[in-house]
C-alpha cells in the first residue's frame, strides 16, 4: 500500500478513536441540554472523575481500607465508576440544578462550571497535575491488531467499538423506545407530560445521572490511553463543546455523527498539514456558526 | 358544610391562581358530578384556561381547596393529581412534534386498568390510524385536535378537562367533535368543558359555569337555557 494512504488511515484510526470519546461526550451533553436546559459545564469534570475513580479503585483504594491486595481492575472500574458518577450528578442535581429550574439558562452554566472547578481543584491538591499513567489494561486487551494498513492497539480498538456500541444503544433507546418516547415529549413539553401523570421530575434526576456516567464512563475508558490527570477534563470539553456548537444542540444523532466525523477529520489533518490538527475543529464550528447557527443537525 | 354528593368527581372552592405576581384567579366555586358535562363560558382572558391549570397544579401558585373524587389535590404534584384519574386536554392541543401519532397516543401512562382500548380509539378517530405513522408535526389543526382528545382516552382517566377543543376548526370537524364528545358521555366520562363557541357547547352539557374575571358569575342549568339566553349573551359578548 502507498505509503501517505497508509498514514493517513493510520491517523484517521486513531482520529476516530478520539472521536468516539467525543461522540461519548457530546451525547451526554445533548441529552442533558435537551431536558434540563442547562449547559453542562461540569461534563469535563466528570469525565476526569470517572478516570480516577478507575485509577485510585486499581491503586489506592485497597490500601484505603486496610486490604493493600484488593485492587479493583478495568473491568469492574468500567461497572462502577459511571455508576458513581451517575450518583454523584444525582445528587448535585437535586441538591442544587433543581432549585434553579426556570432560571435563565446562564445560572446552570454558572453552578456547573464552578462545579468544575471544585473537581478539578480537589484533584489537582492530590495528584500530579501532569498526570499519572493508568496501568491497568486487561491482558485480554493487550497487544495490537493487524488492519492489514497498520497494527492497532488492541485497548484502542476495544475502546472505539465499546463506545460506538453505547452510543448506538443510547440513540436507540431515545429515538425508539417507550421510555425514549417520554424524554422526547418531555424534552419538547415537560409541564403537559407531567400532566398526564410521568415524574417528570424524577426522569430529569436520572436523566442528568445519566449523562453524566456517560462522560465517568468515557473517562475510564480513557485512562488507559491518555494519563490521568486534573486537567483532561477542561482539556477535552473545550473541543467536545466545539462538537456540540458544530453538531447542533439537543440533538442525538447529531452529537454522535458530529463526534465521530470531528475525530476524523483531526486525525487526517494531522498528516496532510500536523500544525493545524488541534485548529481545524474550531475553525469548523467558525463556518458552521456563520452557515447555519444552529447547527448541522439543529433545528433551525 | 354539607357532606358531598357521594357522586362528586370535581370539587373546586375559593380556588385562588398566581402567575408570578399577576393574579387571576379570585375564588373559583365549582362542582361537578360523575358522568356530568359541564362547559365554562367566559370571555377571552376571562380565567377559564386557568382554571383547568390550577386544578392540575400547573400554574406558579395556588390557594384553595380542590377534590378529585373526594382526594384533596391542592398540595400534591401535578403528575400525582393526573394519576387520580384526570386527562387533560391543554387549548394549544400539545402535539409532540418529534413524536409519531402512535408515539403520541401511546405516550400517556395508563393510570388504571378501564380505559378505552386502542381499537376502540382507532374505531371512533379512523383518520388517526390512517395517519398513525406520521409524525405529530405533520397534522391538520382538526387531526391534532383528535389526537388531543384520543391520547387521554386510553389512560383510565375519568374526568377530562377539555380547553377549546372547537377553536378554529371547520365546521364538519365541529360536528364530529360533538359526536364524540356525545359517545363519551354516553360511556361514563365526566368532561369539563371550556368553550368559546356557545353553538357547539349548548346542546352538550348538563350545565354551564359562567366564569368572569377569575370568579364564578352564574351557574346555569340545561333547561333554564332559554330562559337566561338574553343574559348570558350579555355576559359572553365582547
Ligand atoms: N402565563 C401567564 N402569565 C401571566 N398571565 C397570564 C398567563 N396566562 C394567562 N395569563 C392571564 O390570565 C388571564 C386569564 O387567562 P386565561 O388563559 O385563563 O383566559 P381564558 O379564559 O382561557 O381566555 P382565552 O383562552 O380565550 O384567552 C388573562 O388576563 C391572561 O392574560
Ligand atoms: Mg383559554
């Protein structure tokens, strides 16, 4: 195979693998923005929090409590930590986001950023801001994979069929489900579907709780791959929050598709012109705003 | 007091409404007994859409005392108020635009067991189960309307408080709104009723509650129709 074709689906490969965490990311956003109205800000955080709770449960926490032998691996980190994380937006949501329901849209962006900042600030006291290497991926995940145009890691290609799996389970369950059905009609009018009996307000809690483990369970699955460290959270969000612009707000296949499409493009970049890869997305969301404000998948 | 009709579904008294600092409701009175229709006449922005609000708790503030079937209702949430037995039909119809027809009608929990089934809704909206795929957005004004009123039908709710559901509608569809109104007196539903047109509500309803400025004017019968029409035109005229 011609060499710069090897390359660049080299590049893209791994451009895609960034991008399912994107898409991870994005959904999560949308799905909250959708329903709660509200700008996520804390969404980096708690992708941070999901990967170290992955990394203190396989280094630390067995010597918390007295068993310095028990150490959680990824597998069990990719059960809980999401479901820790859920918990955790559980109870910032109906401790705080509640009581600003049918407040301007800029208080939730203003609590959940400082939100954020309490994460990160908490994290940064403990751990080295630099980051510190997740050394627990399975041996089943060991290794790499010959694509016939290049040897992947095994880990790299697991974390990129894993999350385009969620993903598609997430778009399924929104776009073609009962439950589905009643985020959508609420997402559209929560006032009347309360009025044909739905808590509503519970399906916000866990709606909230849910895309935030959807942000704690791409950050486990990022630990193995990036270091963890204090500051991936407000890394990645500032370009997942890009994505979103570019995808269109609220939208569900369109956080996905923008996702995805957005890792791509800054994998091939990076080898037809490197110094413009960490650009090009935003430079995108710049003609995308000025083309069409609401986005490629937004209703006008 | 006196004790309730055992057969009292709806108890409305001194029901006071608050949009933010605005209020619209000054004492609302009303009563309503089962298998009864019973309409609220009024003028525009006379307070009868409020009313409905206030029962099912959807309005900012509330004071009062509400029964739904002999339950207080005033300090529950809205969605505990609907699980009594109440559907609600709002005067904008509130059609999901990102739902099917079917999604739609299939969206209302089932709140007890005797609701209409889904054939039985189909049979009496044939045009819904011709158009069950579209999607909600892609309706006639008159096949929203229906949709409206068949989602609520399915539930098991008993009472239903229907807003406008004649406005700006053609005159056959009006009919057909009469038929069915007519049917589901016939099977048992209490049905509360605000209507601008007079015409449609007139040979409907048992009685008629005469609503002006957020208070109750008049309660008028069906047999002393004719006897108070002068007046009632009087207190419905712009
Ligand atoms: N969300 C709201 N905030 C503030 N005021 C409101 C609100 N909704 C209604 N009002 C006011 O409350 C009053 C009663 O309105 P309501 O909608 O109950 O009237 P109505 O009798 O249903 O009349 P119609 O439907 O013909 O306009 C009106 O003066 C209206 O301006
Ligand atoms: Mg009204």
């Amino acid at each position: 195979m011609d060499p710069f074709i090897k390359s660049v689906l080299s590049q893209a490969m791994l451009g895609l693998n960034n991008g399912a965490f994107y898409a991870l990311l994005s959904l999560g956003l949308a799905v909250i923005f959708g329903l709660l109205n509200i700008v996520n800000f804390a969404h980096g955080a708690f992708y941070m929090l999901g990967a170290f709770l992955a990394l203190i449960g396989l280094t630390q926490f067995g010597g918390w409590i007295g068993m310095p032998e028990l150490s959680i691996g990824f597998w069990w980190a990719l059960l809980l930590s999401p479901l820790l994380v859920g918990l955790f937006g559980i109870v910032i949501e109906r401790t705080m986001l509640k009581r600003l329901a049918g407040l301007d849209h800029l208080y939730g962006l203003l609590l959940t950023f400082g939100v954020a900042l309490v994460l990160q600030g908490f994290f940064g006291n403990f751990y080295n801001m630099a980051g510190t290497p997740y050394p627990g991926i399975p041996p089943s995940l060991r290794g790499v994979v010959d694509l016939g145009f290049m040897y992947f890691p095994k880990y790299r290609l697991f974390a990129l069929l894993f999350s385009l799996a969620v993903c598609f389970v997430t778009w399924y369950a929104i776009e073609r489900t009962k439950l589905g059905a009643l985020l959508r009609a609420s997402t559209e009018n929560p006032k009347l579907v309360e009025a044909f009996g739905v808590n509503v307000p519970l399906l916000v809690t866990l709606t909230y709780g849910f895309g935030c483990a959807l942000a704690g369970l791409a950050g486990v699955m990022a630990a193995p791959i990036y270091s963890v460290s204090p500051l991936m959270g407000s890394e990645i969000i500032i370009v997942v929050f890009a994505v979103v612009v570019i995808g269109g707000m609220g939208s569900i296949l369109g956080a996905i598709v923008t996702g995805l499409g957005l890792g791509l493009i800054e994998g091939v970049v990076k080898v037809l012109y490197p110094p413009a890869a960490s650009l090009v997305v935003f430079v995108i969301m710049a003609i995308v705003l000025m083309v069409r404000p609401s986005g490629l998948f937004g209703r006008e | 007091m006196l004790e309730p009709r055992a057969d009292e579904i709806l108890r409305v008294s001194d029901l006071h409404a608050f949009y933010g600092e605005s209020h619209i409701l000054h004492g609302i009175d009303l009563t309503v007994y089962r298998g009864e229709v019973v309409t609220l006449l009024g003028r525009n922005g006379s307070g009868r859409t409020t009313t409905l609000k206030a029962i099912l708790g959807l309005v900012d503030r509330r004071t009062g005392y509400v029964s739904i079937n002999g339950r207080p209702v005033i300090s529950l949430p809205t969605y505990q108020i609907a699980r009594i037995g109440v559907g609600y039909c709002p005067e904008e119809r509130g059609i999901f635009a990102s739902l099917t027809v079917e999604e739609n009608l299939l969206l209302p929990p089932t709140l007890r067991s005797d609701g209409m089934s889904l054939a039985e809704i189909y049979e009496m909206f044939p045009n819904l189960w011709e158009r069950r795929k579209s999607q909600g957005s892609k309706l006639s004004g008159g096949e929203q309307q229906m949709l409206a009123i068949a989602r609520i039908l399915r539930t098991g709710a008993y009472l239903l408080l229907l807003d406008e559901i004649t406005e700006g509608l053609a005159p056959v569809i009006v009919q057909a709104l009469g038929e069915v109104i007519r049917k589901l007196k016939d099977r048992g539903y209490t049905i509360v009723l605000v209507e601008q047109n007079f015409h449609f509500a007139a040979p409907l309803a048992d009685r008629h509650y005469v609503i002006e400025r957020g208070r109750v004017l008049d309660m008028i019968p069906h047999h002393e129709l004719e006897k108070n029409r002068e007046r009632l035109n009087a207190l419905l005229s712009v």
